[in-house]
C-alpha cells in the first residue's frame, strides 16, 4: 500500500531534492493554471463547493499536476494514495479500492493518485470504473499523452479531464524567489545572478517547474563550489549549462524521461523526421539506455508503422539488432542511427497492426467461429465421410487463385487488412483489387497516401 500523504511541510533537507522541498502547502501557494485555481477556475469552484470529481490531469512533467492533486486531498479533507501505473499493477489498486470502500462506510473518502495512467492497459483501467463510479474512490489519473488516444472511454465519461499548461516564466521567477526566501539550505549565501541567467534557466526548462528548480541547485552547488570560501555565489550562464547537462544525462530507465524519449523517437520515426529521430536516439544513448531495449522498438516500427509499404525494413531492423548485439558500444551507435534514418525515410503503413487489432477484436466478438469445412484435413477415414475437406479448391489448379471463401460463414464478407496505396503496398492493393474485388474496391480519393 503507497504511504498515506503526510499534511506536514517538508524539511529543508538537502537529500531531498528542491522541487520536492518546494511543493506548495496550500492552494494558495500554489503557482500557475491559473485557469484551474484562480478566483473563477474549475477547481476553485469544486472546493468552494466541497464537491470532489474524479478527473484526469493531463499535461507536461513539471506543471504542478501531483502537488494539485496533494492539495486536493487536504482540501476536500480526505485520506491520499499515490502510485505510478508503471510500477503497480491491478493488486495494489484492488487494495487502494477495499481501503476506499471502508473509509466509505465510515463515511470519510479517498483520493487515489494514479500518475501516468496511460501505462495502465485495458483490464486494467477497466478495473477502476465501478469504484468511480459509485464513488468508492475519487480517482485523479496523471498523464503527459492525450487521454482520447490513451485512456479507455468508459474513464473518460466518468472522469473530467483538465488540461496543464508550461508555467510562464514569471511563474517560475516566483517559484525561484520563495525559494531563496524560504529554502533553510540556501540561507547564509548571497546568490548574484549574471545577466541572462535566469531568462536561460527558463529557457532550458521548458516551463517544467521540476526541471527549473533542480537546475538551479546544480547549478547553485557547482558554483558554490567555485568560491568555497565565500557566502557570496555567482550563478553564471555556463553553471546552468553544465547543470542542466548532468541533470538531463541522469538517465531513468523506468521513468519518465525514459518513456517519453522512447515515444519522441518512435514518433520521429514514424513522421518521416530522421533528423528528430537520431537527436532523441542521442538522447537515449547519452543517458544510458540499453542499446538492444531501441534495436527491439525499431524491429516493432518497422511492422507496425512500416509493414508492407517496405518489406524490406522488418529485415533490415532485424539485422542491425543482430549488429547491435554482436559489436556493443559505442560503436553500436552508428548501425542504430543507419536504421534509425532508414526507417524514417521509408514509406508508412499500419495496415498490419490495423488488420491484426480487428481481427482480436473479431474474436473476442464471435468467438471460436466453425472453421468451414472444405478447409479440414480429412485424416481418418470417418472425418472423410462426414465432409473434411469436401469441395476444397486447390489454388494451383486455377492458376495460383480459385477465389474460395475461407472465412468462417459468419463473417465471410469481413474485411481485416486494408492495403495502403503508398510503396510496395500499393502493388498488393491493385492485385487484391484484381483478385478480390467484391472485397477490395479501388479508392476513389486515397486518405492514407
């Protein structure tokens, strides 16, 4: 069970890292979404009424969506669980979900934070909706993806979504001056900020308050370092540089750099940008990702987001894992970024992934459907009688195609694989069309060129 979110401020301890130490108390403290929290903003509103609403907080790292969320515990007066769907599975939250029915029964209530919800498949947001919906629990799901794409629409009805924004930078210089006046740690020094820093620490941040905040401590300590004999630090643009460099290079390989950086690349890839792709597979191998963990994602790119458009390119990311494997790095660097561009500059289609999700979806609908019986081996002489393979049309025998049903009766008319009209497919979709052309109709204005 996550550990019940303490009301009591934390210590000014430097273990702790400075956005952490800096979260803010109350609502009132709170910086930024001011759309959210300010005199006539949505979650103003819920609290001055005291009507907690299960809600999905989407947005990017760093704009305040667990610090809202603590508060709203505090506010709403209600016990706090955070967990992160890429560590738990469905056994944490069933226990989250009997604690809620308890507090329920007594009367009290519950705010579950779940933070990048969209980890969380299908079962298991699934899970989560007859305890939203009967109030069990006031869910609050974090995400930095669009929840129309990653969250299941049963959540979405029972939940309001509210969108986060990048702080301004005059957000963060306000997060920066509580620092300096509140932070323990950074009492006794005299902080003297070069011209341009703190426009540059806005800059490299991103409007990421986390990011903002750690920056400036690693930049704090290496210039501390610098002038260990003085209480006067100069914070200079180059020890924002390096900070930011060090900070961003702290690879997590299960967290949200990791995710996000993996998801840039294979989006790079897939919007035919090979430029973008071999700057986030720099990221990757700069921070420390495992080689093979890319090589792996490239093979599925080129199935999924590839597939019979160029053939070629699930054997051509198939072989460079092989290369990757067999030399390491760093000199495995340069095969990952030949394939890296390769699979970028081919021509796309997700006729492939599209065919094979219909089809699950088909069989999960119909279930186990008669295979017909013109397709079964007759392999007894009692099979042979009751019809297997009675009226089977061997294809060679009609030159290479007879036209045959082979779907099950129910759903012989069901179309699953939709060639693309771009590359090689383009060829499988005019003999289809040729083939098949009660199933496969010539598009009059392709969509998907």
């Amino acid at each position: 069970m996550a550990d019940l979110f303490s009301k009591e401020p934390l210590a000014g301890s430097k273990s702790i890292p400075l956005a952490e130490r800096m979260r803010p108390k109350t609502i009132q403290e709170f910086v930024g979404q001011e759309h959210l929290v300010g005199e006539n903003g949505i979650i103003t509103t819920f609290i001055r009424n005291q009507k907690p609403a299960s809600m999905i907080f989407w947005g990017d790292p760093g704009t305040g969506k667990t610090s809202l969320a603590r508060l709203l515990a505090n506010a709403f007066h209600k016990e706090f669980y955070q967990m992160s769907a890429v560590q738990v599975g469905l056994s944490e939250v069933r226990e989250v979900i009997k604690h809620g029915k308890i507090l329920s029964q007594q009367e009290k209530g519950l705010i579950f934070f779940l933070d990048e919800i969209h980890r969380f498949n299908k079962a298991q947001q699934d899970a989560l909706l007859p305890a939203v919906e009967d109030g069990t629990i006031i869910l609050i799901g974090a995400t930095t993806e669009n929840p129309s794409f990653e969250v299941i629409n049963a959540l979405l009805s029972r939940c309001m979504v509210v969108r986060f924004y990048p702080l301004s930078q005059k957000h963060l210089e306000i997060l920066l001056s509580r620092t300096l006046n509140q932070d323990e740690y950074f009492k006794g020094f005299e902080i003297v900020f070069e011209p341009s820093v703190k426009e540059f620490l806005y800059q490299i941040s991103g409007g990421d308050a986390r990011l903002y905040l750690n920056t400036f401590e690693s930049a704090f300590e290496i210039s501390k370092t610098l002038n260990q004999n003085s209480s006067k630090v100069f914070l200079t643009v180059d020890s924002i540089r390096k900070a930011s460099s060090e900070i961003l290079n702290k690879y997590d390989k299960t967290g949200e750099y990791h995710y996000n950086l993996i998801s840039a690349f294979i989006k790079s890839i897939r919007g035919s940008d090979p430029d973008a792709a071999v700057y986030y597979l720099a990221r990757m191998l700069k921070g420390g990702e495992d080689p093979l963990f890319i090589a792996r994602r490239m093979i599925i790119i080129a199935s999924e987001d590839i597939g019979n458009a160029q053939p070629l390119a699930v054997v051509v990311a198939n072989a460079i894992f092989d290369v990757v494997q067999k030399i390491g790095m760093p000199e495995a660097r340069i095969p990952l970024s030949q394939c890296a561009i390769y699979l970028a500059s081919c021509p796309k289609s997700n006729s492939a992934y599209l065919a094979i999700s219909e089809a699950y979806q088909e069989v999960e609908r119909s279930g186990d459907l008669p295979i017909p019986m013109h397709l079964l081996n007759a392999v007894t002489p009692l099979m042979k009688e009751m019809g297997y393979g009675r009226a089977y049309a061997y294809d060679h025998d009609y030159e290479g195609f007879s036209g045959q049903i082979h779907l099950p009766e129910l759903i012989a008319e069901k179309v699953f694989y939709q060639p693309k009209s771009v590359g090689y497919e383009a060829k499988i979709a005019e003999r289809f069309q040729k083939l098949w052309s009660n199933r496969y109709l010539p598009k009059v204005n392709p969509s998907d060129d």
